[in-house]
C-alpha cells in the first residue's frame, strides 16, 4: 500500500465491517536475518500463504512505498485516456497477456463477468531482456519509474525468499535462483482499476476467486475489497473474509507454483475481489501488483533438500517446464476441469520412504 496520501484522499474502510487479521511481518527485521521473524514469516507462509509485510521502519521499504505511490499516479494517467487509446493496446489472450484488459472478459465464480480493468507491464520489456513491445504513452514515458519499482519490489521479494530458503533448510540461493530478474519469465506489474459504483452493489464479484499462478505477488491496495477464503471454508459469500489495507504495507502472497517446489509445504490461498465496503464503492478503487513468475527455463520439479517432503510410492513429479505446466493449468481452468482452490500448507510428515 503506497504512502498516507492516497488512503487520504479516499473514505475509510467502514470500522463495522469484519475484517481477517492476517500475520505481520516485518521487512526490517527479516532483513537483519532475525530467526524470529523468520519462523512468523514461514508459519504465515504455510497456515495462509499470506501476510502484511510491514515496510514503515525500513529504508527501503519506505523507497518502496514511494515506488508503489509513482505506479498510483501511473495508473491514474493511464486509465484517465481515451477508452480508444487504451484499446489499441488491447491483451490478447490466451497467448500474451500484456497489455490491456477491458472489464468484462472474465467469468467470475458466479458464473457473471469480472469488471476491472488491468494493465500488464511484462518486467523483461522494462529490464531489457527482450525487444520490448510497445506501450501506452504514459507507461512510455515513465519507464524509469516502472524499472526502479521492479528492481525494489523483486530485492523485496528476494529476502522473503532467502528466510524462506533457510526455514526449509535449502542451500542458500535456492528459491532466488528460479525466479532472477535478469532472465526471461512471465513476470509482470498490473496496474488495476475498479470504477467507483453510486448505487454499489455489494456482492458484486469484481475479480473471481483465484490463487496467483507463480512464485509470489507484493500488492499494494488502498481501498477494501480483497477477501480470502480461509483454508478448508467452502466457497460460500459468508465465508469469504474481507483483508483491511493497512498504509505503509503490502499484502505479499505465495503463488502455485512455490507450492509444487515444495511439495505442499507452503500455501497458495484463493483470493477475490468484490464491490468496496461501505462509502468505499462510491469512489474508484485502484490496486497494484508485482507477480513474480519463475523463470522460462525453470521446471516445475519438487526441489530436494531440507524439509521438502520426498516422493512416495504412487506419487509422480511434476517434470513439465513451467511455461508448460502454467499453459495446461489455464487451459484446465477456462474449460473448468479444474476448480481454482487453495492449494499446499500440508503437514510436516517426518518419516517418509523415496520412490
Ligand atoms: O486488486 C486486488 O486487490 C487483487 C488483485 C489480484 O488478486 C491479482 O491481480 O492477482
Ligand atoms: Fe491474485
């Protein structure tokens, strides 16, 4: 969530609605490698696969905030052209999701249609790791901008995954070496938007319930909206808990394909959108993301080591690349074989035989 100025600007999120109060972790202290904040940060990981990352008491997590304030401002440029200009940035899934997304091109669980826009900024057309395809002006001219809030949010990221190495006894470098910012992935920054609702509807879906597909996401959102689905709750409206923005956080979140590197010991929650509560509708609701993606080149193999659990007998490991792997499980979720749910966070078996 980006610096003071945007929550000010907009009403409070209502103090009678109910809210789940998610871990807190802090970015100095696992910075400075604090064995406790670490173990809160793993066990956040493995009950939720989400926590709030506190980034107030940080030099760089402060940097970040203003990073994330800068995409804000972005965001509102960019949704303030013409609905003509941003068309002709149009997506065009399901090959290339970069670009724009009009609302209303995806089902939502309750079989209606999504209604946010998003666009995508893929981190290699930013860092320069492929010819870059061309964007709208306002992304054009403040490239800088979108590179330094990639560089900060991946560092981020990054000692997130060193704590996360060490809690599963992984040699160091591990899980940074799948997802590195200097090769080729599906990694992407989304600048979201949600138009504001003068007669709001308060069980509208705006975006359906999902888990990220990859390593890990660093939200920034100002405006409530974002629920989760507490593990093992069916997907019912009353089960759904509302996540209050905090200013001076993010919401950090594991992706699926973590949970499959490490044999379902961590968690990918599902997660949605729906209308703002309260005053909260009547004003439109931006949000930020950074997705981490591994890198193309990576598989989707179970890594060894540590407390990773090992095959069993009857267990096969997932051996496809991840660009493989990611490109069935989309196929499998538009053709609805497979329902999006909340993934890994299982038990610890001790005593295990390799296969
Ligand atoms: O807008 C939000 O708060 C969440 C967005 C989200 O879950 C996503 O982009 O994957
Ligand atoms: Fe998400």
């Amino acid at each position: 969530m980006p610096t003071p100025k945007y929550f000010q600007e907009c009403p409070p999120f209502p103090a009678d609605t109910p809210v789940h109060d998610l871990p807190t972790v802090s970015f100095l202290a696992l910075k400075a490698g604090d064995t406790k904040e670490s173990e809160r940060l793993y066990e956040a990981c493995r009950a939720w696969g989400f926590f709030l990352l506190d980034l107030r008491e940080s030099e760089d997590g402060k940097t970040l905030l203003q990073d994330a304030e800068k995409m804000y401002d972005l965001t509102r440029e960019t949704y303030s052209l013409d609905q003509s200009i941003l068309d002709e940035y149009a997506y065009n899934p399901p090959y290339d999701l970069t670009g724009y997304k009009q609302k209303g091109k995806l089902k939502t669980d309750d079989g209606k249609m999504d209604c946010m826009e998003l666009y995508s900024i893929n981190q290699d057309d930013m860092m320069g790791n492929r010819p870059t395809r061309k964007y709208i002006d306002t992304i054009e001219h403040n490239r800088s901008d979108v590179v330094q809030f990639i560089q900060h949010s991946h560092a981020a990221i990054s000692v997130i995954m060193s704590r996360l190495d060490e809690q599963l006894g992984l040699p160091p470098g591990t899980l940074n070496a799948l997802s590195p910012l200097d090769q080729v992935s599906e990694t992407s920054v989304r600048l979201l938007l949600t138009e504001s609702q003068s007669t709001p509807q308060y069980d509208t879906i705006t975006l359906g319930g999902h888990t990220d597909i990859g390593t890990a996401t660093l939200l920034f959102h100002v405006i409530g909206g974002l629920q989760i689905l507490p593990a093992g709750k069916e997907n019912k409206m009353e089960n759904w808990s509302y996540v209050k923005p905090e200013p001076g956080f993010a919401l950090v979140n594991l992706g699926d394909t973590i949970v499959e590197w490490t044999g379902g010991l961590l968690r990918s929650s599902l997660h949605r959108v729906i209308t703002a509560p309260g005053e909260q509708a009547t004003v439109p609701r931006q949000s930020l993301a950074y997705l981490v993606r591994p890198r193309n080149s990576a598989t989707m193999n179970r890594l060894k080591g540590g407390v990773i659990p090992l095959l069993v007998e009857g267990e096969e490991d997932e051996t496809r690349s991840v660009t493989e792997w990611a490109a069935w499980r989309s196929k499998q979720v538009i053709a609805g074989e497979l329902k999006a749910q909340t993934r890994g966070g299982y038990p610890i078996v001790p005593a295990q035989t390799a296969v």
